[in-house]
C-alpha cells in the first residue's frame, strides 16, 4: 500500500507560511459559501434534483453521449471520442498542428489539467498558454494547482509578486503587491496572448445533450476570450458532463457559484452550440473524454463520484486539506473528493487516499450534488490492499470482539498489566505502533474496577 | 419501552466505567428499568470503517444476539449510535439499527425529557462529535440537556464543528495530520478557560483528551474532558 501521503502531508504540515495561506483562504470562502447557500429556502431541494439528475445521467451515459454528439455535429461541431489521456491529447495536439498553430490559448479546465495537455503539448513542440490568473500563476512558477477552483491558493500576493516580477517578462519594474497591480500586470500580459492567438483549448462545465451545447462557467472573462476570439476552439469534456436538457442548468447554476466561490451568480457563463459564421470560432472540436471513467460508473457505490461539478466545496471545508494543502493529494484532484476519484480513475493508484479522512463528514455536508463521500470513502477501503500487519491486527481484534468470555478476560488482563501507570492516570509514552498515538497525546489507563465489576457488585 | 437495552461501547468498556455507570444514574433517575446484556463488546465501527468489512459485519450479528430482544437500546455514543443506524441494514439486514439511540436522543424525543434534573456548578464548553451530529444529526440535542443543567456555565467553543482529528484509525495512519487537528482543538478549547470540555463520544473525548492532558502540563487551566452523561447524572 501506498504511503505517499501522510508522508507529503508531514511535508507539508512542516511549512508554517502554507499552512496560514490555506486556513486563511479556505476560512473566507467557507464562511462566504455558508452566508450564500443560508439565502435559498430550497437549497436541499436544489441539492436532491441535482444528485437526481446526475444520477439519472449515470443510468443513460451511452445514450446521452450519442445524442449529445449528434446534436452537436448538426450544428456544426466535430466530436472526437478519446478512450484516454494519450488518445485525448494526441487528437488536440493534431488539431492545433492542422491549424497551422504552434501554440494555444487555455481556458481554466480539470479535464486538461487531468490529462496533462500542457505537459503532452510541450513534448510535442507546441505551448498551451493558461489564461486563468490563477493558472497562470502556477504556470509561471512552474508548479502544479493545489486546489480544483484556486488553483493557487497555497501562494499569498507577496509570493505572487515575487512570481511575476521573476518570471513574467513583461511584468513592470515598480510591481507591488496591491491585487488589482497585480491583477492588471497579468491582464496586460494576458492580452497579447489573445490577440495572437489562433487556436483555443477549454473544457466545459455541462454538456447538454438535447442541442449539443457546451457550456463554461467563469469569473474573470479569459474564457469569454479564448472562447471567442482565436478560428479553432477544442474542447475536452469528461463524458459525465453530460446533462439531459437546457432546462437541468437552471438547478445547477444556483447550485455551483454559491457552492465554490460563494457568489449568488458568476461573472461570465458562455454557451456555445457547435459552430455559426462570422461569430466566434469557425472550426469548433469536442473530444469527448473517458480515462477511466466507464470504469467508475461500473461500481454501483463508487459511481456517485462521477456526479461531481468540481466546485470544491468539500476542499473548502475539510480538516485534512485545509491543513496539508493539495499537492499532498498527488492527483489533479486534491481533497475529499480527489480521495475518492483518484484512486477509482487509476485502479491501483492512490489506495492510500481513501484514508486521509477522518470519516468527519463535512464535506458531504456541503456537497451540491449530495455525493456521500464518507460512503464512497469506506467502500473504497474496503477494496484493499491492507498491509500484513493490520491484516493481523485486525484480525486478532475481530476474534477476541466476537468472543464475549475473551473479551472480557483481555480487558482483566488489561486493566492488571496496567497497574503500575494507574496511579497518574494516563500512559505518556508507548512502543511502536502506540506511539503512532502517543506522539502527540497521553493514553488513558484502564480503571481499577470495570463497568462491569460496578454492575456485578450492584445487582448482589 | 420502560426496559432498556445499555450498550456501553467497547471503549467504555475498556476505558471509561464512569460514563456508562451515569447513564444508569440518569435513566433510573426517569424511571427506566436498565438491562446490560453481558454478552455485549463492539459494535463493529473499527473493522467496518477500516475496510474489514466481513470483521464489522460477525461483529454486528454478535450485537443482535446480545440486544435482540431490546425495544429500546441506548448508548453513551453518537458514532457506535450512527454505526449501528446507518450500517447495520446493509451489514446484516434486519431493523436492529434503528432501535439503538445515543442517550441524548432516547431522552429528548423518546423520554420527552430536557431537564434531567442535575446540578453542576461549573464552566463546560461542548465539543459536538463529527458523528453524532452530522451521521446521527443530534443537533444540539446534548446541548439542550445541558442547559437545563443547574448551576451549569456554557461556554461556546470557537469552530466548534471542526473535527478533533481521531476518526479511529485515521489517527494512526496520518498521525501528523490528526495531530495538526487535535492542537487546533485543544487551543480552541483552552482559550474558553472552561473547567470541562464535554462531548457526547469517548473516543473522541479520549483523543482531545490526551491532547489536553498533554497541555496541561504546560499550562494551567486547561479543560479536563468529560462526557456529557456524567453532568447529567451529577446529584441535584
């Protein structure tokens, strides 16, 4: 079994200025998701038609997918199915070339960043420029996102001067860190990528199966841009996307902006309907994208992941993430829901996440689609592996508990080698593996008389 | 109903005879006839929430056997509470999960009762268990009994749905990350300058409380953990 994240976690719980960068920004957005989601009477309401309607989309993928694609090829799109990541980006990387392009345009999307298309693109000789001021950030310090929505979250504005005025060769000499100075410097540099750009790359918030439309949700208006401007648009679009019709929006665009950045509404919401002339992008592409995902909607159980609208909701208010950031995580997908995705995206892969939870519950609390994390979490554990020593720790456990005589007689045991630490009422100090507990807290002492010795003496 | 089912969770069992001897104290006290069925030991939360699936579930059966015949079967715990409720009918079938409260619970909506009739002239701040208030949803049932309490100060605790990070096992296998949790706990804690931090868990009680016990040999004046029933049994 994996152990790659409790240790990345000691990693990063050992970086004092991370971890305020993370309380700090996962305290605002959770009170302001708190306050906005507080406003709708039928916010539980919303939550069960979402989780209806993405589990009645889970029951009719195929048949979605191949109207979705239909519709979308009569008005015009070209719809390329991609089995995995390599497929994907080789069908991207082969458009943008056909294009006559050697770089792109990127609108903020998890798919890509799944993917890797970045990476992929520049293997192949072509660059794949982020537009998203987050993404940008990252990119220009090359490191990877650490949160689904504020992908830069671990970096506090004097970091992200630091950043730009390295790494931003436009970036202007006398940079402070005010955020609009900032904001600006990166919208400057941003508009000369757009203006020369002649291929874009998105993913998409819904797909809508009914007319083929794609649709992204945004705050800062460089998707607006890249989604308009450049003659060739590819989209890669995770085959659970999909929603039945127009109309499933309306439930999803209440649920969504409150739920990941704590608005009411958000600034730019693009729908775009194949390809029309002398309007926008000429040359639209959809690469429909699986890797891994028929996989997960085979499990019954499991399958609840595929009904996430990465709104982070659940990064925002878990314990875990708010104290290890998300590159502990080591997939595109940090958090509660990362801990359930990644390792049923890439079988074998990540089988420790499932355990970097304390069971808490949060985070299905606040889940807009209602996905049972807790739930889908001890499944997942339950596929195993589990290692040879707790297999037998377990297993002792279990044959002692279902024994009540042995039960009783362990606990006698307990209590008389106990003894000699009774009298200070608790154990500071352990053996391997207790000292797993005793690291950081005392451990209680059994008691003198039992319970049940107290019950025996009352009922004489 | 008037006989009741006592499941005192193997933790108690083990740990804590105090917390399962005041629940006795607090439903006699009512009028209720207590039964402790000798047979019992664990729910099953550890195995079923570590992955040993078929372990929880020989576990379980071994609950049914010894509470079966009980209407009526209360528990000094929100997640043994929620183990039972929410994992016994996929585990074993059957409608046993449902006939087991957590005390606050059984004496709120079965008993009818806010005030039990206790005194306790101390400063208490409550811990509400990541468990028992979002798998149970006990709400601030513990909390009402509480303020019925006399003599009783409630001090609010700061971000006090923040898990304490035990979650059982998780405790052990991301220590460092459970340990970061715990001392934001204990911090929180601490700073109400409370007498007791209360909690409707021992499990728990005992993670916040070998964190504080820890900093209490630093500092003075830091909570000492107790669990809910004990105020409520305390003499008026």
């Amino acid at each position: 079994m994996s152990t790659a994240f409790p240790k990345a976690a000691k990693v990063a719980l050992g970086m004092p200025q991370l971890r305020s960068n993370l309380a700090h920004a996962t305290g605002a957005i959770r009170a302001k998701r708190t306050d906005v989601a507080g406003e709708l009477d039928d916010w539980e309401e919303l939550r069960s038609t979402a989780a209806a309607v993405k589990a009645d989309v889970q029951h009719r993928l195929p048949e979605l997918a191949l109207e979705f694609e239909r519709n979308a090829r009569a008005a015009g799109a070209r719809v390329h199915w991609a089995r995995d990541a390599a497929e994907a980006n080789r069908i991207a990387a082969r458009i943008t070339c056909e294009a006559g392009a050697d770089e792109v345009v990127k609108v903020k999307s998890m798919a890509t960043q799944e993917i890797e298309l970045n990476e992929h693109f520049e293997a192949e000789g072509l660059a794949a420029w982020e537009t998203d001021l987050a993404e940008l950030i990252v990119q220009l310090a090359e490191d990877r996102p650490s949160h689904i929505l504020v992908p830069a979250i671990h970096y506090n504005r004097t970091e992200i001067r630091e950043i730009f005025n390295e790494r931003m060769p436009d970036a202007p000499s006398d940079l402070t860190d005010d955020p609009a100075a900032l904001a600006e410097a990166a919208r400057l540099h941003l508009r000369r990528r757009f203006l020369s750009a002649k291929v874009a790359v998105s993913g998409a918030n819904f797909a809508i199966a009914e007319s083929g439309a794609l649709v992204v949700v945004e705050s800062e208006g460089n998707g607006r841009m890249c989604l308009t401007m450049p003659e060739t648009l590819i989209s890669v679009v995770g085959i659970e996307k999909l929603l039945p019709r127009f109309d499933d929006l309306e439930v999803f665009m209440q649920l969504l902006p409150r739920s990941s950045t704590g608005e009411r509404m958000n600034p730019y919401t693009s729908v775009w309907t194949g390809a029309t002339e002398g309007d926008g992008p000429e040359d639209v592409h959809i690469i429909l994208l699986d890797n891994g995902r028929s996989g997960v909607l085979a499990d019954e159980v499991g399958r609840q992941a595929l009904s996430c609208i990465r709104c982070s909701a659940c990064l925002n208010v878990c314990p875990v993430y708010e104290r290890t950031g998300g590159h502990a995580y080591g997939h595109v997908y940090p958090g509660p829901i990362g801990a359930i995705l990644a390792p049923q995206l890439e079988p074998g892969e990540h089988d420790d996440l499932p355990y970097a939870s304390s069971l808490c519950g949060a985070c299905y609390e606040v889940c807009p689609v209602k996905i049972n994390i807790p739930e889908v979490l001890v499944h997942l554990r339950r596929q195993g592996p589990h290692g040879a020593g707790e297999r037998a720790v377990m297993g002792a456990a279990q044959r002692v508990m279902a024994r009540p005589r042995l039960w009783r007689a362990a606990l006698r045991a307990a209590r008389f080698l106990s003894r000699p630490w009774r009298g200070r009422g608790h154990v500071r100090r352990l053996p391997w593996p207790g000292s797993k507990w005793t690291g950081s807290r005392d451990m209680s002492v059994p008691p003198r008389l039992s319970f049940r010795d107290w019950w025996k003496e009352r009922e004489r | 109903m008037n006989r009741i089912g006592l499941f005192i969770t193997c933790v108690n069992d083990a740990l804590y005879p105090e917390t399962p001897k005041a629940v006795v104290t607090v439903l006699e006290r009512l009028g209720y006839e207590v039964d402790f069925p000798q047979a019992q030991t664990c729910c099953g939360q550890m195995h079923a929430n570590s992955g040993y699936r078929d372990h929880a579930t020989g576990l379980a059966r071994g609950f049914e056997r010894a509470f079966g015949e009980y209407e009526a079967i209360v528990t000094p715990s929100g997640s043994c509470a929620a183990m039972a409720r929410d994992q016994y009918p996929d585990l074993i079938g059957g409608g046993i999960g449902a006939r087991v409260y957590e005390l606050s619970e059984f004496l709120i909506d079965q008993a009818g009762v806010d005030d039990v009739g206790a005194r306790f002239p101390h400063t208490v701040t409550y811990h509400p268990t990541c468990h028992g208030t979002r798998a149970l949803g006990l709400g601030d049932k513990p909390l009402r009994l509480l303020r019925a309490v006399g003599g009783i100060e409630l001090i609010d605790l700061p971000e006090p749905d923040q898990c304490c990070g035990f979650g059982g096992t998780f405790a052990l296998k991301n220590a460092e990350v459970s340990s970061a949790m715990l001392d934001d706990k204990c911090r929180n804690a601490a700073g109400t300058g409370a007498e007791y931090l209360a909690a409707a868990d021992n499990s728990c009680l005992s993670h916040i409380g070998g964190g504080l016990s820890r900093a209490a040999r630093a500092s003075r004046g830091v909570p000492k953990p107790i669990h809910y029933a004990e105020i409520l049994a305390s003499a008026p």
